[in-house]
C-alpha cells in the first residue's frame, strides 16, 4: 500500500544492509563464545530472542501468513468454508483473467502511469535538487527547501481533494483561467486525456520536494576542489552543473532510476481510487484499484487475489531483470 | 570564500524558478484556507484567490456542531497516539537483538524479513489474515497487522549498529544484562533516529485512509481522513444540503474546514520535526 517512493526508500534500506553484512567483520563476541555449547549461547542470549520474539511473530503472521494465503487464489474461496475447505479449482482464475480485454487494459494503464512517472517524475526531481544546490545564499536555500516538502506531510486525501477543486469544473482555479483568457471550462475530471495530467501533476507537487532530499544530500558530498578546478579552466555554471556536479551524483541517480523500473508496476491503489471517476476508469484503473473493486466491492476474494499475486510476481520478477540488466551494463547493483 | 561572488543573470534565473515553484507550492493550500473562511455565495461564484471574501466562520461551526465529524477527530487522536506508541516500542525492540552480528540465525532473519521487501501476498489475503486474526472492525486493525515497518526497522538496525562496540563492552563487563544495555545505553543514545522513526509512523497513521477503510465497517470508528475521504467522493458532506442556506454555507467550504483542521496537527510538529523528517530519509537511503 505504500507509494513508489515508499518502495524506493524500502529497497535502498536492503542494499545498505546488504553492504554493511560484507564489510562488517564477525564482532568478537562470537569467537569468546564459539567454543561454548550451541545451547548454552542460546541460553546467553535469552534475552535478546525475548525482544526479538513480538517482531517475528508479526513478520510471520502478517507478512508471511498472507503469501500462503495466495493458495486461495488456486481454490474457489468461500468465507463460509475458510481456506482450507474451499475447493480447488487449478489455474481457473487465472485463465478467467487473462482472457478478458480487462487484462491488457489494466496493464496497459498501470505500464502508462508507471512510465510516465519514470520519465517526468523522476528526471524533475533531479533538475529541482539540482537548482535548489544552484542557490547560494544558506539561508534561502533552506526557506526553498522547507517550502518544496511541505506537501509531503499532507495526506493523499487531501492532496487529491486540493487537485480536484484546482481542476474542477465549477470552482476550479484552472478554469477560472481558462475563462479569462476566453476559453471555454474544460470537465478535467471526466475526460480521460487528462487523467494521467492531473496524477502526475500531483505527484510532482506533492512529492518534488521530499524526493529531492536523497540527490541533495549526494550534492553536499560533492568534492569542493573539483569546482576550483573547474574555476581554473574558466567553467561557466552550467558547465560546472554538467561536467562536474552531474557526473559526481550519477551513482545515486543510476541506483535510484534501477528503483525506479524495477518498481514501475508497483502503484498503490490509494491515489488512484480517489482520482478516478466512472468515466475515466479505461485509462485511470491499474492492477491495485482493480484488486480493490473486485476483492472488497463484489467479495470476490479468489479472483482478486488471483489479480494482485500475478501483480505481485510480475513486479518481483521485473526487480531482478532491472537489477540483472544494470549489472551486465553498468556494473551497479542493488544486492 | 575568499573572493565575493557577484549575483549574475544565472543566479537571478535560479531564485526566479524557485519562487515560482514554491508560489505553485503555496498558492493551492492558501486558497484552500481562503474558501474555508468565505461565504458560500463566493465559494460557488469562484471569485476567491488566496484572501477569504464575505469573512465568516459558518464552516468551522459546522465542523463543531457535526457529531460524526468531532468523533472522527477523536478516532484519528486516539489510533494515532496507540499506533505511534506501538510501532516505535516494537520497532526498536526488534531493531536491537537483530544489531547483534553474533545472535544466532540473524542472517536467516535479517533475509526472512528483507524478502517482504521484494514479495508480498497482497491486499486480500492480508485482508484475510486480519479477519482470520478476528482484528476487523476494531482499533487494532489499524495497527497490529502494519506493527513494524520494514524501512523504519533497517534505520534502526543501521543506527544501533554505528554505535560504537566499546560502548557495549564496558557495560558488559560489569554484569550488564542485555536488556539493561539496552535500556540505559542503546536507547538513550539513538533519541534522534526515534525521532524520525517516530515522525514517519505519525504520518503514517494520521494520514491513512486506505487501511481504515479496508478494516473498518463501523461508521462510528472512522479517522478524520476516511469521512474526508466521503467528503471528496460524493461532494457532500451528511446533513448539508436540506437544512443550510448553499449562499452561506457549501459542501467544499466545510470539506476545506475540515481539511484545514486535519492539518493543525501536523502543522504545529513541522517546524520541530522537518530536521528529523530530513535526517531520516537520507538515513533509510544514502547512508550506510
């Protein structure tokens, strides 16, 4: 349920664990206790397990418990029944949904927005880090920089409320526009070609700002003797920009476009089914919206279920082909 | 810097796109406050920008006298405040032991949980794992089967690894239990990592309508941002319509009143948490 930049910020989590595990040598607390008994170090570290104990038995039952919970997805579920009971029904579900035009709309939509995002959210949040780095005055740069995440800490409600009323037909701000400059008020909303405008106009505006924040950090490790360098050879600022501080933040920009596709098909249902409308649902319903609508509006839970697992192995898989492609390519990788 | 550098013509273009993206930034959320303090005759004629027009505050009365509304207020403090207190207690208990290089099977572990991070079971069989659980309808929907985020966890781990062995060593010298490390040195030390941790599980539980709106059946036990949520989809709000005057009071002034105090929460921690909101995302990515 959590957004792209959720996911990226999960996955980033994973490769600096990964990291840390190869330089990290074995402490030294193992070899003052490898000659005791296996039961005896057990014993020592009772303790420990007691903490570990509520944080695994979560994992297990809320995380794990559902991936076994995909059997339903293989059975005609019933809640009378439970999982157990329920009849198996092979690979039915799955045949049902692919032989619908449903299927190749959903993945043509969720392909869409998650491409779209690729290539507009993600190369402006590398131009807005890079401006705000331009600015020189400290204090300045900070007023800009609290201002641009400000909307991060406003829920999707309300993001998609404010956007919908920016574009809204009757008291819309957009329209009021459109009329002054002798247009005639556009339905945005309704009208399924400009769907994908207002989500990723929204996207940008709330999410510019905080999704800044990693590249400025990259920014600031930048090594200063290079623009000395640069200053010597007579560098105006952009070419500082181009020759020197863009190349010095590639690393950071290659991993998190590698995030970017490998979760390209990973959109949460949340903004999508408050900014969709009965008239835009060919071009606005993705995989996790459809999940939502089938599973907890018609209960039809194998069905559903069905849906989001192949979602699930279809955006897993394309993580580890992403993953695989950048390594041959670039030598990067994300474990 | 040893020379003074002059403004030139690149700096102004810079400052120039900055102000205006922060204006794109600032002006939706102004006129938002606008509408919530205007009359509805504005309001419907679309003649407010960022200043309110025939002043009044109709819509904020009406927040007050609507039941549903207050209690959702209400619903929204209390899973809140468990929820936070919840995720951070078992997020740092379990952050601690798996810090450890030398707890047995930490490496099984540490990949048991780094692979929900690449597959999940899904929205409905994590629905039916909740009902089976026999958490539905309740509080604890909300915060048990969300208990510990996997980033937040990494962050913590990350961070109680950085601290230094000696640290450890010396307590454990001295007879230290592990809990009593625990308790007066990891925790004290790693205050400002809580923080962040702390911050994005209150936004995390203030913000949601997904989660609620999955668990929850009960009208009565919907947060703030589930009734705002049917504010937004029907474009009405319960009771208005028949009983009020549309000239002074609108449906989008009350959903904007509302709006506006959904945020005082978290606009009153803002000034005091953005520096941990910060440190807390490069921590969760860059670092390490």
């Amino acid at each position: 349920m959590d957004g792209v930049v959720h996911a990226v910020h999960f996955l980033k989590g994973v490769l600096m664990v990964q990291r840390k595990k190869l330089q990290q040598p074995i402490g030294g607390q193992l070899d003052k206790k490898s000659t005791k008994h296996l039961a005896c170090k057990l014993w020592n570290q009772r303790q420990l397990w007691l903490m570990l104990l509520p944080g695994l038995l979560f994992y297990l039952i809320y995380r794990y418990g559902p991936m076994f919970g995909l059997v339903i997805s293989f059975k005609d579920y019933s809640p009378f029944l439970g999982v157990f009971e329920s009849k198996w029904v092979g690979l039915e579900h799955f045949e049902r949904f692919f032989s619908t035009p449903k299927f190749w709309e959903l993945f043509r939509n969720t392909l869409t927005l998650g491409c779209l995002s690729l290539c507009i959210s993600f190369p402006m949040t590398i131009l807005f880090a890079l401006i705000l780095n331009e600015i020189r005055q400290k204090k300045a740069k900070k007023v800009f920089q609290t201002i641009s995440y400000l909307p991060n800490f406003l829920s999707i409600v309300i993001v998609c409320s404010i956007f919908i009323d920016l574009f809204s037909v009757t008291h819309g701000t957009i329209n009021k526009l459109i009329i002054q400059f002798g247009g005639a008020p556009i339905d945005f909303r309704a009208k399924p070609e400009w769907y994908y405008f207002i989500y990723i106009t929204s996207e940008l505006w709330a999410g510019l700002g905080s999704g800044a924040i990693i590249y400025l950090a990259a920014l600031s490790g930048v090594d200063h003797t290079l623009y000395e360098a640069a200053d010597l050879d007579g560098c105006s600022r952009i070419k500082k920009v181009w020759h020197v501080t863009l190349p010095s933040i590639m690393p950071t920009i290659i991993t998190m476009f590698l995030l970017r596709v490998g979760n390209i098909i990973r959109i949460g249902a949340d903004k999508t089914l408050l900014l969709y409308a009965p008239t835009t649902y060919e071009v606005a319903d993705i995989f996790s919206s459809y999940v939502y609508r089938v599973g907890m509006g018609d209960h039809d839970y194998s069905f559903a279920a069905a849906v989001g697992m192949f979602e699930s192995v279809l955006a897993a898989l394309i993580l580890v082909a992403a993953n695989k492609g950048s390594k041959k390519l670039t030598g990067e990788s994300l474990w | 810097m040893k020379h003074k550098k002059k403004l030139t013509l690149f700096d102004g273009i810079v400052c120039l796109i900055l102000i205006v993206f922060c204006a794109t930034i600032l002006y939706p959320l102004l006129h938002l406050l606008a509408v919530s303090f205007s009359i509805g005759f504005h309001i419907t004629a679309n003649d407010i920008s960022i200043f309110p027009r025939g002043f009044t505050l109709e819509s904020y009365f009406y927040f007050l006298e609507n039941q549903s509304v207050i209690r959702a207020y209400g619903n929204s403090i209390v899973y809140t405040v468990v929820g936070v207190i919840c995720n951070v207690l078992f997020t740092v208990l379990t952050a601690y032991p798996l810090s450890k290089s030398y707890l047995l099977g930490r490496s099984f572990i540490m990949k048991l949980i780094l692979f929900t991070l690449f597959f999940s079971g899904g929205m409905i069989p994590t629905f039916l794992v909740v009902k089976e659980t026999g958490l539905l309808d309740s509080m604890w929907s909300l915060i048990i089967p969300n208990l510990i985020w996997t980033v937040n966890l990494i962050i913590m781990i990350n961070f109680f690894r950085s601290l230094p062995l000696s640290l450890y060593d010396a307590a454990e010298l001295d007879g230290a239990s592990d809990f009593t490390v625990f308790r007066t040195i990891a925790v004290p030390l790693s205050k400002a990592s809580i923080a962040s941790i702390t911050l994005f599980y209150f936004m995390g539980h203030w913000n949601s309508y997904l989660i609620p709106i999955l668990y929850l059946h009960d009208k009565a036990k919907f947060p703030l941002q589930v009734v705002l949520r049917s504010m937004l989809m029907e474009d009405q709000v319960e009771g208005l319509g028949q009983v009020v005057d549309i000239s002074q009071l609108t449906p989008t002034g009350v959903k904007n009143a509302v709006i506006v105090l959904s945020m005082i929460p978290v606009l009153i921690v803002y000034p005091f948490v953005q520096k941990y909101f910060v440190t807390g995302v490069m921590v969760g990515s860059v670092k390490g």
